[in-house]
C-alpha cells in the first residue's frame, strides 16, 4: 500500500461507521465498473461469435424446455 493510501486509511478509519460504510460502498461500485465492462465487452463478443456460427449453420440451437427436460431426465 502506498504512503498517501496508508495515510488516507487511517483518517478514514475514525470516521463514524456510516460515513465508512459510504466510502466502502462507494470504493467498491467503482470496482465494479471497471470489472462490468470487461465482463460486458466479452459477453458481447460471446454473442457475436455464437450468432456468427449459428448464421453459418455451424452450430445449432435447441429450445431451452428440451435442454432442461433432457437434463432433468439425466440426472434423475
């Protein structure tokens, strides 16, 4: 941990708790995003890639109840 952060924490530290709790939802919604993004940039590109192979016929797709159903039939 770097100085001003060590620093930063042990100011924050004797703050009241809602103000602390603030802060930590705060630090970890901006976590969050940063993890969002990457996670919707490689969904995205999942997506693409699945329709792409679907368009040229070199996958197939199944009604999710004959998947579950089948599933469900497996593991009985």
């Amino acid at each position: 941990m770097t100085e001003d952060a060590e620093r930063v924490k042990q100011e924050v530290i004797q703050l009241p708790e809602s103000d602390r709790a603030e802060l930590a939802h705060l630090l970890i919604e901006s976590l969050d995003e940063i993890e969002e993004a990457d996670v919707e940039a490689a969904w995205g590109m999942e997506v693409e890639g699945r329709l792409r192979r679907i368009e040229e016929g070199k996958s197939h797709s199944r009604p999710a109840y004959d998947v579950l159903a089948e599933i469900r039939d497996r593991y009985r």
